[in-house]
C-alpha cells in the first residue's frame, strides 16, 4: 500500500491516463493505477479523466463511489484490513474486530490519531480454512488472535 | 537438498515466508546446499505451512511448520513428520483432476507445468474443429461451478453460434464468498492451467481475447496470473500464433475493487467495462451481447481450469465420475471452525455429514456441529438432521441449499442463527448494487425485521417470511435472489434462537 504523497502533479495524473486509454474498459485499471501512485483518487484527475474518456464528472463520480477500493482521501500510512465474513465468525472472528477497534478507539473506516493505521472491513480473504483472517497492507495472516493483531499494529506504528 | 514450501497466500498467512528464511540460515550453518521451490498449497490448510523433503525420491511432508523447527526438517526428523505426502490420508482419498498440478509443481514454472500434462489438452484442441471442441465439453457434463450450475458446453455452443467481429473469453476470478478458496488456490498454484482453459475456449468458440476479473482482496493470486501469462505470451502459449498453430489467443488480467456483486457475471461485465458493477437485466444473455456488447463466454475460475484435462484425458474420462447430472469432480472447500480444514477434491455423491466429520474431522473447537453454511453468503444454513444430502446440484436443490462454489462453513453450537440470519441482510444490505428494489430496501427492512425479532414482536417472523418471498422472486440477481437462502433455512431449522427474546419477554 502506497503512502499518500503530498505533490500530484498534473504531468504524473497525463502520463497515468495515457498509458491506461488504450485499454479495453480503461476506467478501473487507471482508478487503481492513479491510487497506487497517490495514495487516493486525487480530485484533479477527475477532469483529465473524463476529457480523455468522454463520460461526465457525474458518471466518473458514479463509478469511483460504487467501489470500496477507491479513496476520495488519502489512508493512514497503513491499513488493516479484518474479514468479517462467515468462516471467521464460526471462530471468534466478530469479537476480535470488535476488540480491535476498542483498542483502538475506532469505528470501521477510522484512522489511528498518529496517521499510522486505517481500520477497514472486508468480506473474505480466501483463507477460510485458517480463520479468522486480516490483511496489512498486502499482507495476509491467518489464525489472527489479539497477539497478531496487537504485532500487527505495533508493526504499523514502527 | 530440495525442498517445497508453498507460497499459497494460506501458507504465508501461516508464517511460510519465515519458515523459508529459518531454513535458508539453518542450511547456511550447516553448509547444506539448498534448493527452495515455491508450490502451491496441497490443500491441507491445518498442516500449513507444510514443507517437504525430498528424500530418495520421494516428498515426505513435515507440518504445521515453525522456523524453530528449521534443523529437524533438514534432518528428515521430528514430532510433525508425516511420512510421503502422496500416502497421507486426506491426499489418497481425493481424485485429484482439476488441482493435480496443484501443490506438486512450481506454479510459475511452464517446464515443470508440460511434464505433469499441462499444454496437452491445448495441443488436442489445436487439431479440432470449434464444433468438436464444443461437443467435447458437452460430453464431460461440466457445469458451471462459479455456483449457478449451468451447462458450460450450451454456453459455449451459443458463442461459437454467434456471428461477431469480436467475441471474448471472461474469466470470472472474482471468488467474495466467504468459505471458498478454490479459484485462488488453483490461480496461486497452477495458473497456466487456468490460461490453458481460457486458450482452449478461446479456440473452441472463436474468441481471440481473454480476461481475468480478479477480485482485489487476492494481491497474491494477481501477482502470480500476471507473471504467468507474461511467460505463456514470451512461450507462445499466448499471442498470434497460439502453439505453432496460427490461431490467435490473449489475455489481460484486470483487477476488481471490492465489490462482492461484481461476482455476478452481468455486473462484472459492466466493471469491466469501467462502469458501476451493477447488474444487468437479462436476456440479452452475455454469450450473445456481453463485454463491449459482444458474444462473451463468462465461465468460473474452476470451470475453466477444469477445461485441460478434460481434453487431455477424453470427456468421457471426466464424465465417469460423478452423481446423476453433477458429472466430473466437485472441489469441496471445508473452512470455518473445523478441525482439518481445506480443498478436498471428489467425485459428486459423497454426503454432507462425510465431508463435515470424516474429511473435515468435526469443529476444531471440539464441541459439536450445528450448521453448515454450503455455498457462501447466499447459501443456506444446513442441520446435522441433513447431513445425508448428498453433494450435488439436484441433491441440494432438493434439500433447499445449493452447492454454489462447494464452500463449506462449519458452525459449532456456539453460533447464534439470528446473528447469523441478520448478517446475511446487512451483508446484502451493503453489497447490494441498488439496482432493484427488493434487493437495495428489502435487505434494509429484513435486517431491521430480524431485530424485531430478537426483540419478541410476534409479528415479525411473518413479515421476514413474506419479504424472503418478495426477494427471492423480485431480484434481478442472485443477491438479493438468494439472500433468502441463510435467512429462512436459520430461522426454519433453528427456531430456537429466534425464539429466545420472546419468551424471555413472557
């Protein structure tokens, strides 16, 4: 996961969308690219992206608020992501979220006072069979109990 | 010495990555030359990160595996060797087809991939026509396995029936329900076979395009399907010239947002597209007008991995195994709070209650079994009083359930049916893409229903009812369609967690 960066320049979002245009379906490909880079969708790519697509800042807005992935702001300079799906609930996977966001005096989608951790949800990891499971950045970890998840954070705050 | 650990993302999840590193320093101390190949994961989740020695030619396995267990598997020694893999139990008891590959080969390996069989089946098809190629696939019985169960070879048939000057292979790797792994295991851990599928469809029904939808939460599964179709294109697995025979295929992978509905196969055509994932009504059906407006064949990750062997080793091979219409293999994901979790592939018939307590061991908390989820969020909540059914699209059906992707979430008596009959209208609450109504206000009144519920208004179980009904044949996809599934199998079969406010309140 990237961290946010504080110049976006105008050259930097041209060169993301020219490489992306050719593309069959090109939207999501430069949506996840520009995030990669910034951290977020930042709002002066909004027109840049429309002119090289022809789509409205309405129907450019439609699809950047449908996916969960895209970020209007920039995220703390990590995120931890805890699965709330089915399989990490049949072992204890609800009550360690719950206890997370105690510890941290959060709600899902909040960021740590420091900047250091975003706390968000997400329905499966696809390790179902070593439940209950989260993700750091693009790190996967399995049986997660309030150790791993305390190792987790304290190595998000280093 | 040459030695296997996975880099399944379950196995990293597990602690691989410092497994390889404890190892590494362990036979730098010892001066053991060493060489770590990277394979999938066989499949036995409990036993990862499971790592195995080649010893006179044979793997022998050595799991759950810690670094402090580093000198013991350079010894062949210790309390968690379990002897050749290939003998264990859980491996002997499986017909592997579909995930052969998987856990034996180094994923990223083509060399390694064409010695176990792969690239045979696209050589066969190579010499058929698309006709031929067609009716091959209708002959295995392969049906859909991303859960809906529809004929692959019909589906086949209509694209290569279709006239266009573009038409597109849709790889549909968007695998949200909880309780399945398959499509990720098989991408992490054999992907050409993945891309041999797509190649053989490609040729088979006149697509010279492909796509990969996979979902964002797989980082790992994307890495490694990019690197792979760049090694099949630099191989000529993939490009204008598909094995020496003139036909062009490729194909790009594309990366989903963390949207569960773009899992159905309308919505993810308009992801793909670029638009919002919501759903589109059909007809027209996608293998007439789908991505871009073109004859696209949309099949499962599952579906399409399965596709070289069944030319590799003849349909009716395939077709041999299996139970009344459910021909082939299923791969049974057993997951949640079980004692040996993982991927287990089988023949269709074996009952519920043998995966759960035979293959699965039981709950890994020890205490008895109360539900199972079969087929992801959309699935219904199965009783231990039908642990019979078999494991099949009829059979299923038949019991009020659906095998869906063949997901398996074990519940002990701890799980509470109402939380879990309220997650699945919050779950679809959230999900949905709004596009119709019973599914984007229906799933917000049931959720507020369920809490009636709990809070005694005798009503309520009437009204959840009706509104079930409403969903189900309101919706405009299986979401808010199947959404009734969890809820009305949790309050039919367990009507005593939802019993407990009112009569607490009396």
């Amino acid at each position: 996961m990237p961290t946010a960066r504080s110049e976006i320049t105008a050259d930097e979002i041209a060169q993301i969308i020219e490489a992306h245009r050719g593309l069959e379906g090109p939207l999501l490909p430069m949506l996840h690219a520009l995030q990669e880079a910034f951290g977020f969708v930042p709002a002066e790519a909004h027109q840049p992206i429309c002119d090289a697509l022809n789509i409205t800042r309405a129907e450019l807005h439609g699809v950047i608020s449908f996916y969960h992935d895209f970020r209007k702001a920039p995220a703390g300079r990590h995120v931890l992501k805890i699965c709330r799906a089915e399989a990490c609930q049949s072992v204890g996977g609800a009550a360690l979220a719950e206890a997370t966001l105690k510890k941290l005096g959060l709600d899902w989608h909040g960021t740590s006072a420091d900047g250091a951790v975003t706390v968000e949800p997400v329905y499966c990891l696809g390790l179902c069979a070593c439940a209950p499971a989260a993700m750091i950045d693009d790190r996967v970890v399995g049986r997660v109990d309030d150790a791993k998840i305390e190792a987790m954070i304290e190595e998000a705050r280093a | 010495m040459k030695i296997w650990v996975p880099m399944d993302s379950a196995a990293k999840a597990l602690g691989a990555e410092a497994v390889v590193e404890a190892l590494k320093a362990e036979a730098a101390k010892q001066g053991i030359e060493l060489e770590i190949v990277r394979n999938g994961s066989r499949g036995m989740i409990w036993l990862e990160p499971l790592v195995e020695v080649e010893i006179d030619g044979a793997r022998h396995g050595y799991g759950p595996a810690e670094p402090g267990d580093a000198a013991a598997i350079l010894a062949g020694s210790g309390a968690k060797a379990l002897g050749p893999v290939e003998e264990l139990d859980w491996m002997r008891r499986q017909t592997r087809l579909t995930f052969a590959r998987v856990g034996v080969i180094d994923p990223l390996s083509l060399a390694d991939y064409e010695a176990h069989g792969g690239l045979a089946g696209l050589r066969r098809a190579l010499g058929l026509s698309g006709q031929e190629i067609v009716d091959e696939v209708k002959t295995s019985g392969l049906r859909g396995r991303g859960g809906a169960g529809f004929p692959t070879g019909i589906k086949w048939q209509t694209v290569h029936d279709a006239q266009a000057p573009q038409k597109y292979i849709v790889c549909n790797a968007d695998e949200g329900d909880s309780g399945t792994f398959a499509d990720r295991m098989i991408m992490e851990g054999d992907p050409f076979t993945l891309i041999e599928g797509m190649a053989i469809a490609g040729i088979g029904v006149g697509a010279t395009r492909g796509y990969v939808y996979i979902r964002s939460e797989y980082p790992d599964a994307i890495k490694v399907m990019r690197r792979a179709v760049e090694i099949a294109r630099a191989e000529g697995v993939l490009g204008s010239d598909v094995l020496g025979s003139g036909r062009a295929f490729d194909m790009e992978i594309r990366v989903g947002a963390g949207a569960y509905v773009c899992g159905e196969e309308t919505s993810l055509l308009n992801s793909l597209e670029g638009k919002r994932g919501v759903v589109r009504a059909k007809p027209p059906l996608p293998a007439l007008e789908g991505f871009l407006g073109r004859p696209t064949v949309v099949n499962n990750v599952i579906s399409l991995a399965t596709v070289p062997v069944i030319f590799e080793k003849g349909a009716q091979h395939y077709a041999d195994f299996g139970l009344g219409r459910s021909r082939g293999t299923v791969t049974l994901q057993i997951a949640g709070n079980v004692a040996r979790g993982g991927l287990f592939e089988t023949a269709f018939g074996m009952s519920l209650g043998e995966v759960v307590n035979y293959i699965g061991g039981g709950t890994a908390s020890g205490r008895p079994v109360k539900a199972v989820q079969v087929g992801g969020p959309l699935g219904a909540y199965m009783p231990v009083s039908k642990f019979d059914t078999a494991i099949g699209y009829e059979e299923f059906d038949a019991e009020g359930g659906l095998i869906g992707h063949a997901g398996l979430v074990v519940f002990d008596e701890s799980a509470d049916m109402l939380q879990m009959a309220r997650f699945a209208m919050e779950f679809c609450a959230v999900e949905s893409c709004g596009k119709c109504t019973p599914c984007r206000i229906g799933a917000v009144r049931g959720v507020e229903t369920i809490d009636r519920i709990a809070q005694g208004d005798p009503q309520a179980p009437a009204l959840l009812t009706d509104l079930c009904d409403t969903m189900r044949d309101g919706s405009l996809c299986a979401l808010g369609g199947f959404t009734p599934y969890p809820v009305m199998s949790a309050l039919t079969h367990f009507p005593d967690d939802f019993a407990t406010a009112k009569e607490a309140a009396e």
